[in-house]
DNA sequence: TTAGAATTCAAACAAACGTTTGACCGATTC
DNA sequence: GAATCGGTCAAACGTTTGTTTGAATTCTAA
C-alpha cells in the first residue's frame, strides 16, 4: 500500500488533533522540528503516542499541519487586505506603508489572538523560516509563493524607480528582519527590558520595526554606494 | 572524574582536529545541529568515530569549537577596524556607513577566504543564530557581547538623536536581516538566478544589504509611524 | 441490539543516536 | 629494549527515535 489514509473529522477525531496541534506547536516552537520527539508531544497533549501516525501520518506532516493551520488563514487575510487596500487607493498607487501595513495588520492579529497560538506560532514561523531541513524549505516557499508574488507586485508599483533585482533583494531584507524578529527569543526578552509596559504583546515590536524597514525600502538607488572598503581591505 | 582531559596540540592531534572541524563546518551548515551525526562528520571526515569525543569532549563541544574557529578572529577584527576607522575620523564622530563598513568588511573577507570556510561558514553562523537550542544562544551571546557593545556606542555616537531604546531595536533588526541573509539558501540562489556575474560570492549581496540598513538605521524618528491599521482592524 | 467502522491503547519494532571502553599502534623517553 | 604516553580503532554501551501492529474500546448506524 501506498501513502495511508487520514482519517475524516469526526468530532472525536477533530479533538484529539487539535490537541496534538496546539501541543507540537509550543513544542516545535520551544525546541524546533528535529530536537522535539513525538514522546514529548504525544504526552503534552495527553493522548497515546500512535495518535500522531494515526491522524496525521508522520511527523513531517504533523509539522506542514502545524503550520498550515495558522498560515494559511493569515497569508489569505494578508492579500484581501492588500486587494481592499488598492480598490480604496484607486487609481493612485498604494503606498509603502499600507503595503507592508498589509502584511504586518493580520500577523499582529495573530499575535493578540491567544485562541489562534498567539505569539508562540510566530515565533515557531520564524524558526521554520531559518530551518535547513529541506521539506521546511520546500513547503514554505510553496505556501508563500502566491502571497510573495502578489506583494511584490505592489511595492514594484510604489516604487516604481527601483529596478526589479533590486527590488527583490530589499524585499529579501524585509523577510529577513520579519522572520528573525519574530523567532527572537531574545527580541521579547528586550522588550520587557526596555519597556516593561509593552511586555508580552508583539504589536510593539512590529510598530518599531515597520519604519525601519520602510526607510530601507525607500533607500535611494546607490550608483555605488561604498561601504568604504577600498582603504582597508 | 569531573569534565575530561582534551589532549595538547601534537601534530598528529592537529591534522585530525582540523579534519572533524572542516566536516562538520560543512555538515552542520548544511543539515544543522540536531540533524548533523557525529557519524555523518567522521564519516565524511575520514576519522574514527570516536576521534570528536576524545579530541573536543563531546558534540556540544565540538560545534563551539567550529564556531569559535572562524568567530573570534572575526569579531576581533571588527573590534580593531571599527577602533581605526575612529581614530582616523577623529575628533569627528564616525558616520553609519563607516561602522556597518567595520562590520562588514572582516565578513567579506572571510566570505571570500576559501581557507577560512569561506561562504560556508557565514552560513552557518546565520544558521546558529536561529536555532533554539539553548546552549548554542547562550554561547554566541557571549561571543558577541563585547563587540556588539562596542558597535552599539559607536551608533550612538553617529545617531545621537535616537534614544537608546530605539537604537537597541535597531540594531537587533539589522542583525536580523544581516544573519538571515547570510544563512540564505534561497539567497545565494537568488543571486544567481538574478545577475549571474555575481553568482558564487557573498559580496555583492553584502553590498545590496548595506544601503538598506543604513537607510533604516537613520529613519526619522517616529512619533506615531502609523502602520494605519485604525479602520483595518 | 447487533454488525461494523473508527479510534485508542500498550507493546514492540528496527534503526540511529552520543558516548564509553579496552585493546592496539607508533613514537618518545628513560 | 622495556616502559610510557598520545592517539587510533572496532565494538559495544544504554537510550531514544519514528513508526507499526493487533487487540481492546468506543462510537455509529441499521
């Protein structure tokens, strides 16, 4: 036999999947995908160790799972903001803010939500992004690439003077500087240490981060913009 | 017995050494920590299996010393470029631009030295400053402490508006995108796929990067940056 | 109420893991 | 030339891993 088959949703079947999620994603989220054993999660979350094989097949896809449950609503959320963004903008272009005011809008809707894994799924995202396992790599770039290919389109139209590479390499950066603020284990030990009021919510630290990487979007075109090398090296 | 003995430096014991170093420098970027044996790496490394536990103690051990090979030379390279290029600048304040200089410049001349691990090792050390493992964040901390606070005065210096919070935020979204970048898989294909003459060095994603960050660097400081998520939310 | 499917469960599977051991080799030293 | 020491080696250590199995249990439907 080829493959095995998942099981539909019965109500009993729905309950104890949902609690083997919520359990792999704190686990991953705290250890990631290679260093959290299925022991561990099948124990968190309080069902026999099989359930995990039984409903989900293997480990590797309790962990697409894992993250589909949460991406996938958000990246969806994500382009219709953008789409009703631009119908509201029309004719003129949208600008940069609002552009990335759409990505970042339905993350912190995420972040607040504690019923949708709150601030521990995008941290678990964040780690994922930086995982070298192949089928990590694989499945987000699939899971990404329609809601990347829509955004970029957008910011080419805000920034009209910047050549398409260059474009996609500052785009590169954003993702870059997302993806590790979120996964910051240390990011939210530094909120509380600076300030303490904001301790706990994510929303702080995507307010600071959106005009840092704004300004970064809307760097002039460098003819060639030394960093100053020559007398040094 | 309390820890146990790692032997001197004979040139027998050199030769192996460097052997497991070089392996597991390519094999821990590649599939990570968790996912990296130590067979894998004797394997590769044409040793015997038990060769990482005599000569480095342990595999924890074994990934601190990879690290700590091309790290410290690294760091304390940025430390004595970023003391000169004050001291020439003297009694002027350094610009931006000159201090990611003294943060880059060692990197690319690493990037660049096959002998030092070249692109490889910049890969792992984005790789190692996303992983979860405690040990791993706890060592780099340390290894970066004094630098990073060199780096930190030294913006100051150049941006003597931000407040300190701002700066520190900063900072940590610059290393965000400059670690993220340099783990890149999808980075270096990237670079190829959009100017082919680039391909194979670092360098000219290094000089992309630049430009953005000190633009985001030297963002106006926002009173109240809407992300405009008012009559979104 | 009973047949049958869906789910849970304890137990076992083979494989792989990091680490340790004790015999063995080769050079250096007394 | 025997003793010593650093180093290598094959083999085994005890755990832990993801996955599978077949019997028990619970639910569903006729």
């Amino acid at each position: 036999m080829r493959g095995k088959v998942i099981p539909f949703d019965t109500p009993r079947s729905a309950a104890t999947q949902e609690k083997i999620l919520d359990a792999a994603e704190a686990l991953f989220m705290e250890h990631g995908f290679e260093a959290t054993s299925l022991r561990q999660i099948t124990a968190a979350a309080g069902v026999n160790l099989a359930a995990v094989n039984y409903h989900f097949g293997s480990k590797e896809e309790l962990f697409q799972a894992v993250l589909t449950r949460r991406l996938d609503p958000m990246n969806q959320e994500r382009v219709a903001l953008l789409t009703r963004f631009e119908r509201e903008a029309a004719p003129r272009p949208l600008s940069c803010e609002k552009i990335l005011g759409a990505m970042f809008i339905p993350a912190l809707r995420l972040a607040r939500d504690p019923r949708r894994g709150g601030k521990n799924f995008l941290r678990l995202l964040g780690r994922a992004y930086a995982d070298p396992a192949p089928f990590i790599r694989h499945f987000l770039t699939e899971q990404y690439a329609v809601m990347i290919a829509r955004f970029k389109a957008a910011f080419g139209r805000a920034l009209p003077h910047l050549p398409k590479k260059e474009l996609s390499w500052r785009l590169h950066f954003v993702m870059g500087a997302l993806s590790y603020t979120l996964a910051g284990t240390d990011a939210l030990k530094l909120i509380a240490a600076l300030n303490p009021r904001d301790s706990g919510n994510d929303e702080a630290l995507l307010r600071r981060l959106a005009p840092f990487l704004i300004a970064g979007l809307k760097a002039p075109l460098s003819q060639d913009d030394e960093i100053d090398g020559e007398n040094a090296v």
